[in-house]
C-alpha cells in the first residue's frame, strides 16, 4: 500500500468504502454533478434499528489500497456504483459486459454493486432490475438519492450478515489468517496447529469483527472486541495487528468522545442517532458499569456474549489514553516498513484528535514523526500533497509559521526542476497562502504605520519568490505588484546592491507592463492593493511643507502656511514640497504632480532627478485652478521606475495632516513690473516680488521709472500705491519717496498686454553731522563764539566728552566714509475681473534700498564779529568727502567750487538773531541750502 | 556548541541572529521563526499557572533531522534560540541553560547602554563577542 489518504480521521473507521466510477465515455461535468448527488448520501439510518452506516464515496481508489482491507476494514471497497452514458439498446448488452469487468477490479471485496444508465429509453429501460437504474437523462434522474439509500441498506445487511457470522464462529472451527498483502509470503509452511498460531488467528479476527462492529454502528461491541483483541495479539508479539487493534479502540474511543468528528469543518457530520444515543450515555459517568475482563474472554475463543450490559463508558478510552494508545499503535506500526502508510495516517489521525484537545504541543510531535516517515519513492505530486497536508494540520494545531513553512515547502515542490511541466499558477496560490504565517499582509497600508512587523529575511525571502513565481506565470502586472510591495515596505531591509537588483528587475518588468494604482483581482477573490511608493522619493514631514502661491510667475511669490492664502482661478500655483532620495543611486521621478480634489484642477507633471541619498531637496508642483472654490490638496502622484503611484499625505509617515484646504478665488489681473533699475538682491526682513537699490550722495535725487505691464488676462480697474519706510535710526528729511499717480491712474482700466509707468523720486536727505569729530571742532572754537549763554543745555552735555578726545580723534577719520542705509516698501494693490467683484486684490511689492553717501561736510563751524554789531560772520568749514568736483552755492553769494577731498573756508554774513539759530541746529540746516551737484552729471 | 544563535523581540521580529557561516543562514532564519510556534505555545501553556515563577528556561523546543533547538524567554517575552547540531551529544540541558543565562546577562547589558533603543537590532561588540565564544568556531 503506497499512498496515504490525507484526509483521512479517526471517525473514518466507521465508515465503508464505495467507489463511484464512469463507464465508458462520460462528460467530467455530468459525471460530477451525479457524483455529488450520490455522495450527498453519506450517513443511512438503517429501518429498525437505531445503527447508522456512514459511507464514503471515492471516485478513485487505488485497488492495492483494497488489498489491506482485511487488515482495517474501512479500506475494503464494499460497494460500487458505475455511472454510464448508454443511448441506444444495441449497446446496452455491451454496457452489461463492462459493468461485471469493472466489479471484477474489486470483485473479492464488494459487497454489493450498481450501475446506473444515462440516456437508454425503451424496451431495455423498463425492465426491472434491482442492480440497474435507467435514467432518460442526467438532467432526469429525480431518484438517484433513493437509489443509492437503497444500495447503502443492501450493503448494511451483507455487512450484518458478515459480522454476525464472522462474531459467532465457533473456537472450535479453523479461523482464516488474516493477513497484509506483504506478510503473505511469512506465513507459508508455518506451523497452523500450533498454539501460538492459533492465538494470532484469534486476535487478527476479534480485531476484525471490532472493525465489523464499528462499521456496523456497534460502538460499545467494537470496544469489547477491540480489548480482547488487543490482549490476545499482545501474548503472540503481533505488532502490526496489535497497533491496528489499539488504533481501532482509539477510533471508537474517538466516535464516542467527539460525535461531531474531528475532521473540521469539511468533514463535519450530521448529529446522527446514534451518536446522540451515545451523547446521552456518556453524561451518566457513575454508572455502575462492569467492565469486562478481556483476559476472562481470550481462552474461550470468539463466542464472548458482548452484549449491551457490558461496560461502556470503562472499555472507552479517556482522552488521555487515546493518545497513549496512538503513540502506542504507531510505535508498532513504526516496525514495519511496509505499513509506513498506516503510521502516517495514524498520525494524522492523532493530530486532529489532539487538535481537538487543544494540545498543540503533542500534536506536534506527532507531525514531527510524521514529517520523517519515509514512504519510498514518493512522486512529485504525492509530496505536494504531503507537505500541503502537513501544513494543513499545523496551522489546525495553531503553529502558523510551521504552516506557512510548509506550505512553501510544498509551492516550491510545485515547481521542482524535475517537474517537466512546473505548475507556477500552484506555487503561486501556495505561496499567497503562507503570507499570514510570516505576518505578512499585501496591503501596504499595513506597514505604513508604526515599526515593521515580522521577521524580515523570511518575509523578503517570500516575496521574492512572489515576484518570481507570477512572472513565470506569465502575469507581469502581479509581479511588478509584488516587486513594488517589496521595494515600498522591505526599503530599509535591503542592501544597497539589493536595492540596485530589485530596482532594475522591476525597471525590466515595467518596460513591459507598467504599474498603476488599480486594484488587482486574483481569480480565488484576493485583492491587491495598489502600492503608493511613498519611500520613493520621502516626503519629509508635513509641517515642513510649505504652500507658495504663484500670482505672477516667479516675480510675484507669496508664501503664507497652509490656510491664510488663496489660490487664484487661471493662474498657475505652487506646492512645494521637500523630498528625500534614500536610494544610493540616482532617482528619476517623473510625471509628478498634485492630487487634488474640490475644484477642476490642471496638475502640471514636472520630472525630476534625484541624487543617490540626497538630503532634503524642495520639488515644486504646479498646477492652474480651473474653477473658483475650494481645493484640497491630497497628494502627489509619481512615477518612478515606470510604476505610477499616488501617494496621499494621510498615508503618509510622520505627515499628520490629511492635506489642506485653499481657497481658489475667481480670476483677478496680473502684472508685471519693470524698473529703470537694475534689479538687486531681496531685502533682508520682507518678502518682496522684487527689489532695487541704487546710491545716492547726501541730498541727492534720483527718479526711479516703474513700469506696469497687465500680463494676465482680465482687466486692471484700481491701482494704489503705498510706501512704507523700514524702521531706521537715521533722521530722514523730507520724503523719501514721492510719486505722482495721476497720469497712471488716467489710463485705467488697464488692458491686458498694455502698460502704464510711474515715476518715483528718491531722495535721500539725511544727516551726517552727528560726527563726534565735527562736534569736538565746534566745541574747540566755542570760546571764539560771542554772546554764547554759557548756560546752554547741549554745551553741558558736550563738554564731558572732550576727555575723550584722542579716542573719538582716531575714529573720525572712518567717519567720513560712513555710507547710510535707506530701505522702503512700495505697495501696489490692484483688482480687476471677478475677483473684484468679491472684493479681492493683490498686492505687488517692490524693495527700494539706498545707500546714502555723505556729501559735504562742515568740519569747523566759528563765528567773527562783524563791522555792525548785530551781525556776525559765520565761517563755515567745508570738507568735500567724495571723489567729485562740486560747486557749492547759497543764498546772495558766489559760487564755490570746491574739488574732491577739499577742504575751503566759506564766509556768510548773518544777523546776530540768524546767528543764535544757525549755531544750534548748525550743520543740519546746511544741507538744505546746498545744492550738491556732481559734477560728472555737467549739472552746476 | 551552538550553531545558531538568535534574538527575538517581544513583537516576534529578530533582533539578533547569528549563524555559522558554513551553511546558509537563511535556513537557520526559517528554523527560528518557525520554532517561535512552539514557543508560544508553551508559555500560553505555563502562562495560566505559574505566570510569576515561570521558568525562563523553555527547554528543547524541538528536534529536526539535524538541529536541536532550545529555547528560553525573558520577563520581558524577549526570546533567545540556541540551536544546536544533533550530532553534538555531550552538551547537556545544564550547559545549555547556562548559555542561556550567560545570554541574558549579556542581553541586560545591552538593554543597560543608553544609547540603545529598545526594539532596535542589537549591534553591540560586547554581545557579539559573548555570542562568539558560544558558537561553534569555524574552522
């Protein structure tokens, strides 16, 4: 007996094999649907009496399994059922003749046989035979489970009649040997008269009639017959008979304790009456019970009375025993080579009783033992069966990853390399059912959250065999699937060069079928999830990722966080993000762009190139709002490495928010603007569209030409101006900027494509004379000053300074050279189109920045009694600190030229009451009486 | 002497393992992983009963053709496997649970590092070099 029936469990030793075959030529699909029918009948209650005869129906028996009938009898085919398709009575005769060929196959064993006929009508049909059923049709057959009850009861009296007989033989008739097909040849020229040979004969048939007895639904007699046998057979050395009569009482122990079976749930079977009768026994356990003493019984041959009032609940096993009594038969049947077959499935049967205990631990053991019985040569397709079986009943005892161990086990057998045609769709369905075992689901949102769960080298090790398996099934797109799932939640497993593998095997696949977002359907109902690759690149942390909108390409950029901003309809936008390449090769992203939802949104895909492990590194997406509204931004898409993804932020790891929320306001104009300046660095505090800055010598004044050019599509309606000085210490004179808006203002509203121009002033009036060293020269000459109340406030403050003269000396001489800096803001808010009518605007800022240098210096201001005495010559010192020629004028006096880094004495005549004020606030009104020309300019 | 020496966090993911280098190490990441099965099931086991004295010695987890693995668990259900070849007859239960113990100190030291992060694979030389001197030294 070579193969080993799997399925097989302790309850199916009460049962009786039929087998249910085609004859001759019959659709698989017909044949089937009957079959299922005939099948369906699996448990016969037999008329008058309680018993229960349980079947089960093979479509294929190997007739070298029948041979060990006689060693346990629910091997024995006892009934056969042929199905045939017969359409004309010619073929009838012909028909008959196959259906006795075919009992012949099992011929000792039968018990009984049917045949029924698909499609013979007529004379033949109608006639009456019990072995014959004649049906017009498959689809006509409204009897079939009637028939076969029929049969089963026909085959439950032959079973009767075989029990009775074989349980009422005589001690003093000659018993048959029973024996295995391989014992055959150990028996010949034995001595049959000796004792020993006669207890064998005994203890072979008691276990025998115990199989009968359970077959026959004779639970508590099974028992009996099984304990006696057991003693007999252990006197003689009997091994192997001995182990099948100690598994027989584990198998009725086992029906008594477990009346739902120990199968699961494919195997469950009806409550039966029986069973139920015996359920309502076993809740009496102080029933005074005798046990039978099986010793008492041996000497006297196989005529014990094993009536009902011997003990029931004693001859049962406890649970407990019944795994002593397995381990026991096994370790008998483990002596024989030949009856490997038997020990596994004893085995199998252990497991699933121990399953049903709860008692993993042992049930292992016994799936160890299991695993290293050897059965020969084993073909390819048996050792699948093997280790799928193998792996079944791990995962019932609970062990998943041993499960899923094997279960590879058995893929992997799937596509041995002596398997001429490898079944990869096997493997594959195989491999897909291991993933619970390694704790891996295919759904990469499993992994996004939290620290990687599971044991990542066997969990990369199945994978990779994923990817391979479904490509040699021939479908790409699973594998680029699985290649993805691999490269998005394995990253930080990989080694670089593995990283460098994976990436060109999945490049190499998507050439041929790129990876998408959808969902794959397997046929048997799995699905797989589309897998983002978020990894690739990383986003960095959300709260980093700052939102810019775009009013005016890249000259107008405000950047405002996430929700004081709005988008503007028409115009293009921006989303920056900061991304990370953890590849230690370059990344090219392509077809990036937003995911947005709310408002018609056109994304523009830019691509990019990322380098091997790049830092931080800001991608900017763009896009233009079609429509008014709000939009959310969900996302980004990518491709990279031909697998598109979308990657929402909510998936995201270590991105809190879920996207964001703009404002798309409806359409407003845009402008550019121009200076006549050359265009300079930002200011340092603001953010600004653009800046400039030039220098201007001290009371300098310089016109700076803005030009606005409406480049967007709607129409310009207002316009304002504003200015806003950055906060300085420098006392500022004057304005600094003035502008005369009028004329822009006639040409509203503003086309689009046309322009205006403001002219701007810039004039930088400041004063330089705080200088220590021009204060200190004063305060020398004071004594030369006249009238002076000595009681003069800045007098007192300036005279402690003079102690520190040499040092404020040696600063002054920097001094001259001190450039000031003048920083201002223009503003222009306009509005135009729809969005007007909502009352938005934009704003346009322009940075003006001037570096003021000193012109004129007045470095000794004194004073000289004049011929009257109310007035007074004023001499004023002046310095010329710059590198031009300047001409000097005031009021009612000659020009004076003064030439670069001169220094010239300059004489007005004031009135004594003029004097007073002009000694005070000396220098600073000065300035306002010079007009500083440059002389390069040709202006005097 | 061991073969296989591995680190199992307390979520059933390897924090260490370390193979000779002889023969495949993957083999040796299946032995482990599957022995975790047996592993669970005997502390679900002694769990109910004894849960505060439980030993953290759990024994030979289970035979195979070649190996014998043992295994043994710490308060904190962080698990070390020692797996030995089953030709290696003189090494008795004493001098495997002794590993073991020299194991745990070595893995309390490791916890002890601040610098170390709970959870994170175990790098440290000093372990590494303790796991050297149980292992079969190649040669």
């Amino acid at each position: 007996m070579s193969v080993p029936d799997y399925m097989q469990c302790a309850e199916d030793h009460q049962t009786v094999v039929v087998v249910v075959q085609p004859m001759g030529i019959v659709p698989e699909e017909q044949f089937f649907r009957i079959y299922k029918r005939i099948a369906s009948v699996s448990q016969v209650s037999i008329r008058d009496s309680q018993r229960v005869l349980f079947i089960r129906f093979r479509h294929h028996y190997p007739p070298e399994n029948n041979e060990w009938g006689d060693f346990q009898t629910h091997r024995k085919v006892v009934g056969l059922i042929s199905v045939t398709s017969c359409n004309t009575a010619k073929e009838w005769p012909q028909t008959s003749d196959r259906f006795h060929g075919q009992k012949e196959v099992f011929g000792s064993t039968l018990y009984d046989s049917r045949l029924l006929v698909f499609g013979l009508q007529g004379e033949v049909a109608e006639q009456q035979r019990t072995d014959v059923a004649f049906y017009p049709s498959y689809d006509d057959c409204p009897d079939v489970e009637k028939r076969v009850e029929d049969f089963v009861e026909s085959i439950f009296i032959v079973l009767e009649s075989k029990r009775l007989d074989r349980a009422t033989d005589k001690s003093g008739d000659k018993i048959q040997m029973l024996c295995v097909p391989f014992e055959k040849k150990d028996f010949v020229g034995l001595d049959t008269d000796s004792r020993h040979y006669k207890k064998r004969c005994q203890g072979r048939m008691r276990k025998h009639v115990g199989d009968l007895c359970l077959q026959a639904g004779m639970l508590q007699d099974a028992l009996v017959h099984y304990h006696m046998a057991v003693e007999l057979l252990r006197s003689v050395n009997d091994f192997l008979w001995l182990g099948a009569a100690l598994e027989g009482l584990c198998s009725a122990s086992v029906i008594f304790h477990y009346p739902g079976g120990t199968a699961g749930k494919s195997g469950a079977r009806k409550p039966s009456v029986s069973s139920a009768a015996d359920a309502g026994k076993r809740h009496r356990p102080g029933a005074q019970e005798v046990l039978i003493d099986p010793g008492a019984l041996t000497s006297s041959g196989i005529s014990a009375d094993t009536s009902a009032e011997i003990g029931r609940a004693k001859n049962c096993l406890s649970q407990e025993d019944i795994i002593e009594k397995y381990k026991e038969a096994i370790s008998y049947y483990g002596k024989y080579k030949s009856a490997g077959v038997i020990e596994l499935e004893a085995c199998i049967k252990a497991v699933r009783v121990l399953a049903i205990q709860k008692r993993a631990m042992e049930a292992s053991e016994f799936l160890q033992n299991a695993v290293y019985i050897n059965l020969g040569q084993l073909s390819e397709e048996e050792k699948i069966q093997r280790y799928s079986v193998l792996s079944e009943l791990y995962e019932l005892i609970g062990f998943q990853r041993k499960s899923a161990f094997f279960k590879r086990v058995a893929a992997m057998q799937c596509v041995a390399p002596t398997i001429p045609e490898p079944g990869w769709k096997a493997c594959y369905k195989l491999l897909l059912e291991t993933l619970p075992g390694y704790s891996l689901s295919l759904d990469p949102k499993d992994f996004s959250k939290g620290t990687h769960r599971g044991w990542a080298a066997v969990q990369l090790r199945l994978l990779h065999e994923l990817v391979y398996a479904s490509r040699r099934m021939g479908n790409p797109g699973l594998s680029v699937r699985h290649l993805s799932f691999l490269l998005q939640t394995m990253l930080d497993f990989l080694s670089d060069q593995e990283k460098k593998e994976v990436t060109q095997s999945l490049e190499n696949y998507t050439s041929k079928c790129p990876g998408g977002m959808e969902v794959i359907s397997l046929p048997d109902g799995l699905k797989l999830p589309p897998v983002p690759f978020t990894k690739l690149p990383i986003l960095n942390a959300f709260h980093s990722l700052c939102i810019y909108t775009v009013c005016c390409f890249s000259l107008m950029c405000v950047c405002v966080c996430v929700a004081d901003f709005q988008w503007v309809q028409g115009d293009v936008c921006e989303v920056q993000l900061m991304v990370y390449n953890p590849m230690p090769f370059e990344l090219r992203v392509e077809n990036m762009g937003l995911l947005t939802s709310g408002v018609d949104f056109e994304s523009l895909p830019a691509a990019l190139s990322l380098p091997a492990e790049s830092g931080l590194y800001p991608v900017t997406l763009v896009g233009v709002p079609r429509t008014a509204g709000n939009i959310t931004i969900n996302g980004y898409h990518t491709s990279v490495f031909g697998v598109s993804s979308d990657c929402l932020l909510e998936g995201l790891v270590g991105v809190k928010s879920s996207g964001c929320m703009v404002e798309v306001v409806p359409s407003l104009p845009r402008l550019q603007l121009c200076t006549s300046l050359p265009r300079s660095a930002h200011l340092s505090s603001e953010d600004l569209s653009t800046s400039v800055s030039l220098q201007l010598f001290n009371g300098e004044t310089q016109q700076l030409t803005i030009t606005l050019e409406n480049i967007g599509t709607e129409t310009l309606n207002t316009l304002e101006l504003t200015s806003k000085t950055l906060s300085t210490k420098e006392k500022l004179f004057g304005e600094f900027l003035t502008w005369d808006l009028q004329d822009a203002l006639s040409h509203l509203p503003l086309k689009s494509g046309q322009s205006v121009s403001i002219p701007v002033n810039i004039s930088a009036k400041l004063d330089f004379s705080g200088q220590e060293s021009l204060l200190n020269d004063l305060n020398d000459d004071g004594i030369s000053v006249t009238g002076l109340p000595v009681s003069s406030p800045l007098r007192q403050v300036l005279k402690p300074r003079t102690e520190n003269k040499p040092v404020g000396s040696d600063a002054s001489k920097n001094e001259f050279n001190h450039v000031k800096t003048l920083e201002a803001v223009l503003t222009f808010k306009y509005s135009g189109g729809a969005g007007q009518v909502e009352g938005y605007y934009r704003e346009l800022s322009l940075g003006v920045r001037v570096d003021v240098e000193p012109s004129v210096f007045f470095t000794r201001v004194s004073t000289l009694p004049a011929t009257s005495t109310r007035q007074c010559h004023l001499l004023l010192d002046v310095f010329n600190s710059t590198e031009h020629e300047l001409t000097l004028s005031a009021k009612n006096n000659q020009d004076l030229v003064l030439h670069a880094s001169e220094c010239q004495r300059y004489t007005h005549t004031h009135t004594h009451s003029h004097r007073l004020l002009l000694h005070w606030r000396d220098v600073t009104p000065s300035v306002q009486l010079i007009e500083v020309c440059r002389l390069s300019d040709g202006i005097t | 002497m061991a073969v296989c020496i591995a680190v199992i966090a307390k979520e059933n993911y390897p924090l260490y393992i370390r193979s000779v280098p002889t023969q495949g190490e993957l083999k040796f990441h299946y032995t482990v992983h599957t022995s975790l099965d047996v592993v669970e099931e005997k502390i679900s086991g002694v769990g109910k009963a004894l849960a505060d004295q439980r030993e953290l010695y759990l024994g030979l987890l289970y035979p195979t053709e070649d190996y014998k693995v043992y295994g043994y668990m710490t308060n904190s259900k962080v698990k070390f496997v020692i797996v030995v070849d089953s030709s290696n007859t003189s090494l008795r239960d004493n001098e495997i649970r002794s590993m073991f113990r020299k194991l745990h100190n070595s893995f309390t030291d490791v916890m002890c590092n601040p610098f170390y992060n709970p959870g994170d694979p175990i790098q440290s030389k000093a372990f590494d070099s303790i796991v050297s001197t149980m292992m079969v030294q190649a040669f």
